[in-house]
C-alpha cells in the first residue's frame, strides 16, 4: 500500500505524462559517490530526466556521447559476445576459473520478456536452471537485475553474466577503452568496478532468494580492445572494496520516502514547467555540490551556480573544507583572515591569519625592488655542473 | 593545497581574478618551443583527428586525417608529423659543448671523470593539457614498435620510415615529462595552474579556456563570467565557442559537423573508387577534394582557438622572471635530451614495453630525488613558496639579535659561534636539529641549541606566546674556511634578516642500485638476454 502510494507521489513529483528516466549503474554509482546530496537522490528515484532540468534551468549539462564512440563500442561488444560468446567464455575461463572444464556448447539461454520487471523475473528463472542444471557453463547476454534503492526499484542491465560449471556467478563488464601493455587508464577501470559493483550487488540479492544460495564472485572480468585492435583481452577486477562501499552508501541513502515527505505541497519538476517555478522546486531539497559533481551529475552546472552564488567553499574542492574548520563561506574565511572577525584562540583562524600574514610579506617582498639582503638572492649556480642525472 | 594556496583561491573569488601563487616563473620556457595541439577520434586508441603544430604561432602546421578509420591515412598523418617534429629535434643535436661526467672504470673499477658531450639546449615540447601530454605517450607507444618496410620487408602494413623514431622521441618526451620539475615537455594548464590560483577548483582548471580567463578576463568581465563563458557557451549550431583543448572533441561537434562530413568524404571516395572513365573521375576527384577541404575546415576551426590560448597563456608566463633554480634544472633535461639522442644513434632498441626491475627502481629513485629538490629550489627561489613552507614549521625567517663566538671541543679548535635568532615563525624543531641558510648560493648549516628567554616572558621551553616572537639560539657548524678564525661575512652579524629551512638545500643521490645483470631473485632475477620488442599484432579487421 505504502509503495502504492510513493509511486504516485514521485510520478506526480516527475510532471502528468513524463515517463520514468530509468536509474542506471553508472547513476547509482555517481549517487553512491556523493550520498549526502539529497536532490540527486529523489530526482533519481522520481526517474526524472535531469539533462532535461538542467536545459529548463537555463543551466544545460555538457554531457552527450560521440557517434564515434558509441559505433565502436558497440562493434566491439558484438565482436566479444560472436559464436555464442565463445571468445568471452574462454576469457572468463583463463582469466577465473582456469580450473574447471573448458567452456564448450555453452548455454545461452533467452532472456527477453515484456518489461523490466518480466525482464527481471526471466532472468532470475535462467540463473536458477543455469545454476540447477550444474556442471555447464551458462552466458547470460544482457540480463535484467532489479536492485532497491532508497525505496524504490531500479532496474540494472550488466553486459552479461556468466554461469560456472560450479554454480558461481560471474558480472562481465564490457569496456571500450584499451588495455595498453597489460594496463588501462585507472580513472576509467576504477569507474567500471565501481559499476560492477553496483551489478553484484544486484546479484546477490537474487542469490539470495535460492536454496543453497550460489556464490557470487567478487572478482568481475573487465573485458576491453587490447592494446591498438580490437582484438578482445581481459582481466580480473577485485571488487570487493567497491561493493563494500557502494553497499554501505546505498544504505546510507537517505529514504526517498522521507525527502519526499518533507516536499512542499505541489512541487513538480518537469521541465515543461517555468524555470522560476522549477528553480523554486529544486530549492526546495538540498544539494551537497563539490566540483566532482560536474563529472558525474547533469545538474551540476545548476547546484555549482548556487553554491557559488551562496560564496560556500567547498565550490572550491571537498578537500579545501578540511582546513578551515567552522569556516564555511569565502566572506567568513576572507574576513577571519584579515583579522575582522573570528576568534583568534581557534585554531583554524590563528592559521589563517598567519597564512595572510606571511603571503603578504612574500608578495611585498617580490613586488618591492630589493628582497633583504641575503634573505632570497641565490646567484644561479654554474650550469653544466650537474652530470648526476640523466 | 597548502593554506596559503587555499587562501590565494579564496582572494581570486572575491577580487574576480585569479591571484599569484608564485612570484618567479618555476620552469624553463625555451626561446622557440614547439607547440602540438593534438585532436583524437573518440572511442578509438590513439586515432588522430588531426593537429596543429610548429614554432611559430603565426603559421602552425594543419595535419588533418580525414577518415580517421583508415590505416594508410593515419600513417601519412604520422609521416607527416615526423616531417615537423623531427627535423625541430634535430636541429638541437647538433650544437654541442665539452662537459663532464663520472663514470666507472670497467678495468679498475675507480670513478673517474669522462668528457662527454652535452646538447647546448634542448627542445621544448608544449601541449594544451594533461590529457596532451598522455597523448603524446600514447603516440609515442602506438609508433615505436611499429616496422618500416625496410626494416622489415615481410612486415604487413609497413610503417612509413621516420614514424618508429619518431614514437621513440615521444616515449621520451612522455617519460621524462613524469619527472618533476623538468620541462622538455609541458601542458600549459599545469604551468598556469602551478603559478597562479583561480577561484575554481583544481579540477575546473584543467580546462585551459577556463583557467585563461580567470587569469587574464577580458575588460569589464570577473573571472568567473568569463570562465562560465568559455566552458558552456554555445553558438546557433549548438557548437561550443571555446572547444575542449583536446586531445578529446565535443561530442556535439562529432555527431553534429563532423560525422556528416566523414559521411560525405566516404561517399565522394567510393564514388571515384567506382568511376567508369577519365572525364568522370575527374569531376569525382573535384568532389573528392572539396569533401576533403570541409573537414580539414572543421577540425582546424576546432584547434584554432586552443593554439591561440596556449600560446597566450605562454605570453602570461613569460611576463613572469624566471627562478634562479630554473636553469640548473633545464640543464638536467639537456643532459636527458642528450642521453636519449646518444642511444638513437648507437642504434640501441626503441624503450620496451616494461621496464625491468633495475631500471625501474631507478626511475622511481629520480623522481623521487627530484621531487625533493624541486620542492627545495622552488622554496628557496620564491618567497611565496618559502612562505608555505614557513608556515608548514619547515622554515623560518627572522633577525640575528646577538652572535657570540664560540670554538668547538676539538683537538683543533674550530669556530663555532652561537647565533640568537628572533622569529615569529613556528618552526618543529627537535633537539640538535639541522637547519640551512643559502651563503652565496650554498647551503650553510647550522645546529638548533635552545630556545632562549628573553626578559621576562621566560620561554626557555620553547613556548611561544600567541602572534609574539620567539627567540632561538643556533649553532653555525660549517663554511667558515679552515682557520681559527672564521672567514669574512661567512657568520652572520647582527640585524641581519636571514631564512633558515629544516629541509636540506641539495640532494644526495641514495644507494646504488645493483647492475641489471645482479638483480636479486626478490625482483625476478637478472633479466637475461633482452629480445627485441615484438612489433603489435595487426590484423586486417583492425579499424586501424
């Protein structure tokens, strides 16, 4: 009854005929970043359209895909998945579980259903004949996973999910980006185990509905073009920092029940509505913005303008807060430093004061014509002295 | 970020501009470096879009690919690239001077000093971003196992001559790019971020259209107008005024212009491909060309702007003195250009793919020793950096009060006078700790003794009342020349103003690594005879 009702409210919050943008791994990982930010929460869980938003804020997002890197990234996951997956088995068999028997007439069953949530009970069914019928290896392509998020249901799709002879579960994540020498940019494998992640976690929970319930393992094949081809290579990704810490933040979620609750009466935020009216509504539930949001969050560019306009430090990076203690506006941190305000016993503003304090010496004494003597006139050494290094 | 830097970006937020965080240029900015403004293909590694390089920003060099999927035209990329850097490389090789350098005898096994050669400058490569200087690794890396027909006349796919040589140069830029403080190659975002602070974060600074206009907005503009400005304003076409300075496009601009266009020029070439007869092909060839010109048009329009906001922002720098350090620094990447140039023309394999263990211990010990001494000579170049450090308890700057002569207990007395020094730094000193002052550009140490009392705020415990200054007796230890007395201005006197720093001057090499040929088993043993590097795998269905 209760979920019942939140549908309706979070379908009213979305505007009268806008469908639900539905909740993505990547989106769950970029909120599992930043789970203090409470607007990021209910508009992914209303499944608003925030690219849309933030175009009706008058503050559009910069994010969109090439063309380029879509075609090839697709031509690739087709090329990984040809003959039955045959290429993406032998990995997943070399890579985890080289001990047990090669991967030949593997199963791969049909998954496809009307909707998510068929998608999602077919999938549970294949996993449990896969995992039933043991002794096999089974390629789910595309399966469906339903996770809940602070409150509501979000429908995930790993690229696939592998079956082992054994009865474990394995999330293969297909990427695009190359493993060069063996190595690939971290940035963008620590992004993919963060969405891997957010898949096993999924997965276990299915697990978890089955007696005995299988393993699901917790090192995930990323699989990726190697070096200059587009040849397929993999390699085994430990997740289980991610998924420890994407499961404790998904909990941490504050309850989109409760967000919603604390909505003024008649908020709305579809992006047909007037932006004062729209600016109105987003205000009403707080952001937590850091300059990473601009990575991660289509509205990023809104919350930065406000934060900005708000004078709050930590526009200026999460790490700058550290260091200023109560300190938490540009006015408040300028104006303790010069000395207008704040307690000099804190220890936050005695620091600041000395900071102020010897950065401008340092700046007089550059500006000046002559430092004191001795103090920064170091001749320059003789040059071609320094065979040392080369 | 040090607070004295957080507090720099806090005055660029409220002033509207960005603040200094340097008052001296902290690297070598050669008189004609070479500026590459790379584009790459989204989605494909190491796919050139196209690039402007040269020297001189009047007239940079336009390398356009204009269907990035095919190998032939990637190469006349590469072979043309060549044709600029190569040549600029080369025309630092030759100008040489005599120097010297230790090396082991082989027969006696005693160091001794070996005259060698050494490049009288080196050449300077500059790039947009970060992201530039990863590229031109990865160029580096896509080149330099690639084989040349002559190489190799079995080889599928050859390589055009100069392209591997040209990969190996740019491995080496990229390596050496990873050692800090030197500057054979740059990315402009980094030395503008390096000296001055804007009121953005560190993360918004990397983009270079941003950064320019916090540190230099147009008149009548704050920092943070034009800033917004630069990262999201868009023209009718919905096309980004300011592109990204690369190597990545806007993915706007690739699905909106530059796809159609790819489109078309696939469509002009199978089309000639197709051609029944002379006259025809000719008015194919017409199209073929004009389809051509289109995306050379759109891809120089996208780098245009970043070629001109790089080499405004070296403009910026250059209006900065550079730092006394600076060129002693310069002068160990000309020992390293010079290295690299001896080992092309000995004819010794391009860099492998892995290093092995010596040699990577190595490389981690340089950077290392060379953080340190960055960190070292950019403190003692710029009172700004000094003031950081001052701040951190790791300097201290104030004035000799009083100096007593005093002798140490040696058979043969030496000068070791006691000094008492009044600052109003906080620096963490620990019992007989050493602490250095530059005397004529040389580190001169001295001994911490004692914090002393002065009248009657008795701080023998070395506290220090809030905002007063404390007073510390230290002990000079050493350049005072040989004799009893010490030579002259080589102690100091009183009144002057000095700066002493707990960190030392200069840096000492650390233990010598074993030759590769004794690599303990602990690091897989000596590496045996090395093979040369197999070249990568091609295959036909590579979109290469």
């Amino acid at each position: 009854m209760r979920g019942t009702a939140l549908r309706q409210r979070l379908a009213e919050l979305r505007g009268p005929d806008v469908p639900a943008k539905a909740l993505d791994a990547r989106a769950l990982a970029a909120l599992a970043a930043n789970p203090g930010c409470k607007r990021r929460a209910i508009l992914d869980g209303a499944g608003v359209d925030k690219a849309a938003l933030a175009g009706a804020l008058g503050s559009p997002s910069a994010f969109g895909q090439s063309q380029f890197a879509l075609t090839r990234g697709n031509a690739f996951e087709a090329k990984v998945k040809a003959d039955g997956g045959a290429e993406l088995l032998r990995l997943v068999h070399e890579r985890l579980d080289p001990a047990a028997r090669p991967p030949v007439d593997a199963a791969v069953p049909e998954l496809s259903a009307i909707g998510p949530e068929g998608r999602t009970a077919r999938t549970a069914l294949a996993l449990r004949e896969a995992t039933a019928a043991a002794g096999g290896w089974t390629l789910l392509d595309h399966p469906m996973l339903a996770l809940d998020v602070a409150g509501s249901a979000a429908f995930l799709e790993p690229d696939a999910v592998v079956v082992h002879p054994d009865g474990s579960w394995t999330v293969v994540e297909i990427k695009s980006f190359p493993m060069l020498d063996g190595s690939a940019d971290p940035a963008k494998v620590g992004a993919a185990a963060r969405q891997a992640a957010v898949y096993v976690l999924a997965l276990e929970e299915v697990a978890a509905r089955l007696d005995p319930a299988p393993r699901v393992r917790h090192r995930v094949l990323l699989v990726c073009p190697k070096d200059f081809s587009n040849l397929p290579t993999a390699s085994a990704v430990d997740v289980r920092k991610q998924r420890a810490v994407t499961s404790r933040q998904l909990a941490r979620l504050t309850r989109i029940q409760d967000i919603a609750d604390a909505l003024p009466e008649g908020a709305c935020f579809s992006p047909e509505l007037p932006a004062e009216q729209l600016t109105a509504a987003v205000e009403s539930v707080a952001a937590s913005y850091a300059p990473e949001c601009l990575a991660a969050c289509e509205l990023a560019f809104h919350c930065r303008d406000r934060s900005r306009a708000a004078g709050a430090v930590t526009s200026l990076g999460r790490s700058v807060r550290a260091e200023l203690g109560a300190l938490t506006t540009v006015e408040d941190v300028l104006a303790a430093a010069r000395g207008e305000t704040g307690d000099p016993r804190d220890p936050a503003v005695a620091a600041l004061r000395r900071a102020a304090g010897l950065r401008a010496e340092a700046l007089e004494a550059a500006a000046g014509a002559e430092p004191p003597a001795g103090l920064w006139s170091v001749p320059t050494p003789a040059a071609g002295a320094v065979p040392a290094c080369r | 970020m040090s607070l004295i830097a957080t507090l720099a970006r806090l005055e660029a937020v409220a002033t509207g501009r960005a603040q200094p965080t340097a008052t001296v240029r902290h690297r070598r900015l050669s008189q004609r470096p070479l500026v590459f403004v790379p584009l790459t293909t989204a989605g494909e590694a190491g796919a050139p879009l196209g690039a402007l390089v040269g020297t001189d920003r009047d007239a940079p060099r336009l390398l356009v690919v204009p269907q990035p999927r095919d190998r032939d035209l990637r190469f006349a990329f590469l072979a043309e690239l060549a044709d600029v850097v190569l040549p600029y490389i080369d025309s630092y090789a030759d100008a040489v001077e005599a120097a010297e350098r230790n090396e082991t005898d082989p027969e006696t096994g005693k160091r001794v000093k070996v005259e060698v050669e050494l490049c009288a400058d080196a050449p300077q490569l500059i790039v947009p971003s970060r992201a530039g200087v990863d590229y031109v690794r990865l160029l580096g890396r896509s080149m330099r196992f690639r084989r040349t027909a002559e190489q190799d006349p079995q080889t599928p796919y050859p390589a055009p001559p100069r392209v591997p040589l040209l990969g190996r140069w740019l491995t080496h830029f990229g390596e050496r790019s990873r050692v800090p403080g030197s500057a054979l190659l740059q990315a402009v975002t980094e030395l503008l971020g390096r000296h001055w602070a804007t009121g953005q974060s560190s993360l918004e600074d990397q983009h270079l259209g941003a950064l320019l206009a916090w540190i230099d907005p147009p008149a009548g503009e704050t920092g943070a107008q034009a800033a917004l400005r630069a990262e999201l304003a868009r023209d009718a076409d919905g096309q980004l005024l300011c592109p990204p300075a690369g190597p990545a496009t806007d993915p706007a601009f690739d699905n909106k212009l530059l796809a159609p266009a790819i489109e078309r020029y696939d469509r002009a070439r199978t089309a000639l491909a197709a051609a029944q007869d002379g006259l025809q092909a000719d008015d194919l060839l017409g199209a073929l060309t004009a389809a051509e010109g289109e995306i050379r048009a759109l891809v120089s329009s996208r780098m245009l702007p970043t070629w001109d906001a790089v080499w405004r922002g070296l403009d910026l720098l250059r209006s900065l003195p550079e730092g006394a350090h600076v060129e002693e620094r310069w002068t160990r990447d000309r020992w390293s250009f010079t290295g690299h140039r001896d080992r092309v023309v000995a004819g010794e394999p391009p860099q492998p793919r892995r290093d092995d263990a010596v040699t990577a211990a190595n490389k981690l010990a340089t950077r290392e020793r060379e953080q340190a001494r960055l960190e070292a000579q950019e403190a003692l170049d710029d009172p700004l950096v000094m003031a950081a450090r001052r701040l951190a308890g790791e300097a201290f700057a104030g004035e000799v009060v009083d100096v007593v002569m005093a002798y140490g207990e040696g058979k043969r007395p030496s000068p070791r006078p006691l000094v008492t020094v009044r600052t109003e730094d906080l620096p963490h000193l620990a019992e007989r700790a050493k602490v250095y002052r530059s005397l004529g550009g040389k580190p001169q140490a001295a001994e911490f003794v004692r914090w002393a009392a002065e009248g009657d705020a008795g701080r023998a415990d070395g506290g220090h009342g809030a905002g007063g200054a404390g007073l510390l007796v230290l002990r000079i230890v050493d350049k005072m020349g040989r004799g009893k007395e010490p030579e002259a201005g080589s102690v100091p006197e009183k009144g002057d103003r000095l700066c002493f720093t707990l960190f030392e001057h200069e840096q000492r090499g650390g233990a010598k690594l074993p030759d590769p040929e004794e690599t303990p088993w602990t690091h897989g043993g000596p590496p045996g005879e090395q093979t040369p590097e197999a070249p990568d795998s091609v295959t036909q269905e590579d979109l290469l």
